[in-house]
C-alpha cells in the first residue's frame, strides 16, 4: 500500500528572523516534522522566507552601492540565496532528529523556480513589502528605475508584486524523490519567480505568496493532506473584534461564502483558505489543515485547528 502524503508549510514564526533564532526554531520544528515521518507519512515541506529574503536583499544592495564592480541582486537570487540557506537548516535539522530516532532517510532541499504570468494583474498592484526603511533621496532613484515604494513610518520601502504561480518548474525530480521515500523541502518562500522567455526561464521581480505555490505543490504531487502552520491555532470568522468565532470544521462551500463575506485578511488568512479550496477541489479524498505548530499533530487527528474538506 503507497504511504499517504502530507505537505507541510511552516510559516516564519517557527523559523525565526535571524541566523541564531532560526537554529533554535528549526530544531523545534524539526521534532514535529519527525513526528509525522515516524508515523509512517511521506513529507513535502514549504517554508516561510520573508524575513530572510528581506535581510539578503538589503545586505546584498547595501554591498553593492558601498562597493565598485559588486551589482545588486534582484529579488529573484535574494529568494533562491533565502532557499539554500533555510533549506540547508531544515535539512540539517530534519536529519539530527530522524538520526536520533533511528531512522535514516535522506533529507534534501530542491532549489525551486515557479514560473508566473507575465501579464498577471499583481503586476500592476504590489503588495509584499522588502528591504529596509530608505530616505526620500533613495526612495526616489528606486522609482527612477522602476522600481514601486511606499512610504512607511520612518521613511519609505520598496514593494514588489505578488503574482499567482503557474507551474513549477522542477515538478519532476520533487515527483521522484516523493516516489523513493524521500523527505522533500521545496518551493521555499512560494519559489524563485520566473517567466518563460523562448528557451530562457528570466527572473521576476516578484515574491509568490507561499501558500499559494504550497496549494499548486499538493495538488502536483497528490498530497492526501496539506496542512498551513501559522500563528493562530484556528481559522477565525469575525477576527479582531469581540464577537470572533473560531472554525473547527468547514465544507468547501462555506469557505467560498466566507471569502465573499469578506472573513479573511487579504494578505494573511486569505491566500491560506484560497489555496484549501484550489487543492481540495483537484483531488478526491483530501484535506486541508490550518493550524499552529503546537497543535499539528492534534490536527490531523481531527481534535484540533480547522479542517477543510
């Protein structure tokens, strides 16, 4: 009998904003991830990486103007640098914890490119906010290339769009390793955004919501669950005021309701409930999963978070 199939997405709260914090972090984390793989499943894992995609592009920029002959790094090498070293963590960790029990399973990190649609209307409307607070003399040669900025307290920061991913480019070799029981960490930081040029795969100036790109994951691999680790233990309808209800269970149909109700934050819960129903709808039999870290195990029982199916 083929072993079920999980993905997992770890949202930046249980990797930590700095090198020493995400040590800590994904040693934690790594014990649930063991815990899963222990029981018999087979584990795709997406990380979070909107800190540290942010720390890469300020570092590699701030080097660049302070020295002649280094050139910046367009977002799209500031998020395949933020997949090698997150991945190289996790993988590390993933293996002490596995070792530790046992168990020895290969652990790998897929460098992996998503491509989007040029013509994706994310384009025009940028959201996903990087890079440090710049002066209005900075902020203004940022525009002077074409870049977009927003001004923030303090000063102003660059933005970048946030388009839909299409397909994943490495789909293959992830399909083979899943296929030789091997623990897979791709699509970190929703992918390296690309658009197909001819032969040429060129890089966007673009981050892709991670949840996004971990829906389009379960989907190509047939992931029997894919369950989203955040901050909050449950899905919440009226979030914020007095009157917040959490969500134990909920249909497909009732998560369409609520999105057009308006329930869900456009940059936080929204993209985790849209890429659910994308998911759920492309496959029989399959569940989906919104809870925190703590309470995964408990989740996938069914006696905790909020399951979607």
């Amino acid at each position: 009998m083929a072993k079920k199939r999980i993905v997992l997405a770890i949202g930046h709260k249980d990797l930590g904003t700095n090198l020493p914090e995400q040590k800590a972090a994904v040693a934690r984390t790594a014990k649930v991830i063991a815990d899963f793989i222990q029981e018999g499943w087979q584990v795709a894992i997406v990380h979070s990486n909107a800190p540290q995609v942010g720390m890469i592009h300020t570092a590699m920029n701030e080097f660049g103007k302070q020295h002649d002959g280094y050139s910046k790094a367009p977002m799209s090498v500031c998020s395949a640098m933020s997949q090698g070293y997150v991945g190289y963590d996790l993988q590390n960790g993933i293996r002490a914890e596995l070792i530790k029990r046992g168990i020895y399973k290969p652990v790998c990190t897929v460098l992996t490119q998503v491509t989007v649609d040029p013509y994706d209307e994310a384009f025009y409307t940028p959201v996903k906010v990087v890079g440090r607070v710049m002066t209005k003399e900075e902020a203004e040669e940022e525009e002077a290339k074409g870049n977009h900025v927003k001004e923030v307290g303090g000063g102003y920061r660059r933005i970048v769009a946030s388009p839909h991913p299409v397909a994943i480019v490495e789909i293959d070799a992830i399909k083979a390793l899943m296929d030789a029981d091997q623990i897979v960490i791709a699509c970190g930081g929703g992918g390296i955004p690309v658009m197909e040029q001819g032969y040429n795969l060129r890089g966007a100036s673009a981050i892709i919501e991670k949840d996004l790109a971990t829906g389009l994951l379960a989907k190509e691999i047939d992931a029997d669950v894919m369950m989203i680790l955040t901050s909050v233990d449950n899905v919440t309808l009226n979030y914020g005021t007095k009157d917040e209800q959490p969500i134990k269970r909920m249909s497909i149909d009732q998560a369409k309701d609520y999105i057009s109700q308006g329930q869900f934050e456009f940059a936080s819960m929204l993209p985790k409930i849209s890429a659910s129903i994308s998911f759920l709808e492309s496959g029989k039999g399959r569940k989906a999963i919104i809870t925190t870290l703590d309470k995964a195990k408990e989740s996938l029982k069914g006696n905790a978070g909020t399951v979607i199916e």
